[in-house]
C-alpha cells in the first residue's frame, strides 16, 4: 500500500528532474559576457579596479541581459552574429539597437585596452596608413581627442578603416557604431573605439573627460589594433 501511493509521486518526480537534466540550454541565451582580458586592477592607474567592476560586470552586463531578453520577441537574433547584426539594427526595434550596441562596442573596447607599457606599437603598415590618412601620429592623436571630447552627452569616438581603404576619425552617440546601417553614421570597420560615456570615467575623473582621454591612451593595445588592421588588408 505504501509503495502504491508513492509511485505516483515519485514517477512525477523522475520526470521533472529528467526534464530539467536534458532540456537544452533556452536559444535566448544565446550572448554572452566575455570576460576581461587582464584583471581588474591592470589598467589602473588610468582606470582604476571599481571603475572597471562596475563597467564590465554591471553596464556590459545589463547590455548582454537586455539583449538576451529581447531574443524571445525578435527571434532572427538568435540565428545573428553579434556583429552581423550591427549591419541589420537598423530593422531592429531601438531597444535592440541600444542593447546589442552596448555589446559589440564593449566587447570591442575591452579588447583594445591593455596594461600600460604591455600594448606594444603600431605596425609598419598601420603607421604608414596612419601617416597617409593624418600625416602623422599627433595628428591622429589631436583629432581622435577633438572626436572623443567633443561628442555631446554619451557616445563613442573611433578610428575606422573606410570601404575604400582609408582611415578615418569620427564618433557616434548612445550605443551606436560604425558598423550600424543608419543614417548619420560614417560607415567603415572600427580598428579603436573609446567609450565616452561619464560611467566610463566619472568615479576617478568626474566631469574632466579630456584627463580621462589623455590617460586612456597609455593603455592601447596596439598588438590589437594592428590585428583588426591586418585582417581587412
Ligand atoms: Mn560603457
């Protein structure tokens, strides 16, 4: 009798632990947070370890959460690549648009920072590319600053390599990037892209953005730059 009326239960109970143990992972869980590529405190004193915890973990974070909560009612996103996607968001609701910005400008941002004295220099090719399209590495430097500091509220400025071939400077607002199809965006394959928004920076530098732009620079990662460079030539 006793056996009776626990098969029931324990029949119901061994199917839903089956169930939980085989069900695949749900397909909305398709972006994920990439991991910074140096720990917290290595960019410092430039960037400082709380700066980058709450940039990393809780900004980037909520950027690939959103997005992640947007797959389930624009299904296509979930057969994208992160990057595919920038080409198309302009058929994507805004919300996705922001989201999946935030995602790819972050994950790309990480990736061109490196600890000071660690991001080696450009190569002969970038610089000469450099040199063909700025005349020289200060003036590279002076109007990427110009873009940087002169961007109105939050946004990102960026060196680019343009469908033609040459490189150029501009900056985008929000989460949007140069490789959004939207009007009013310089197209072209970013090869640097700093973030400009005040949580980027405002715990250590408050309202001095150029401090923070001038110290950003001792931490390019020029090794990745060059990589992004190489793989469109
Ligand atoms: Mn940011």
């Amino acid at each position: 009798m006793v056996f009776r009326s626990l098969r029931r239960p324990l029949l119901a109970w061994l199917t839903a632990l089956a169930l939980l143990l085989f069900t695949p992972a749900p397909a909305w869980a398709d972006f994920v947070l990439p991991p910074l590529p140096y720990a917290l405190d290595a960019l410092e004193p430039a960037i400082d370890a709380t700066t980058m915890t709450i940039h990393h973990d809780r900004h980037h974070g909520a950027y690939v959460a959103n997005l992640n909560s947007l797959i389930e009612a624009n299904p296509t996103l979930a057969k994208l690549s992160l990057e595919t996607l920038q080409g198309q968001i302009s058929s994507f609701p805004v919300a996705v648009r922001n989201n999946a910005g935030g995602h790819w400008n972050h994950s790309q941002f990480w990736a061109v920072m490196a600890p000071a004295g660690e991001g080696g220099e450009p190569s002969a090719d970038l610089l000469a590319a450099i040199n063909g399209a700025f005349g020289s590495m200060e003036t590279l430097h002076s109007q990427f600053n110009q873009a940087a500091t002169g961007r109105f509220g939050s946004g990102w400025a960026w060196l680019i390599r343009k469908s033609d071939g040459n490189l150029a400077i501009t900056s985008t607002a929000n989460q949007d990037n140069p490789l959004m199809d939207l009007p009013g965006i310089e197209p072209g394959t970013p090869l640097l892209g700093l973030d400009v928004w005040e949580h980027a920076y405002y715990l250590q530098y408050q309202n001095r953005r150029p401090d923070y732009i001038k110290a950003w620079w001792s931490l390019v990662n020029w090794s990745e730059v060059n990589r992004r460079y190489a793989a469109l030539s």
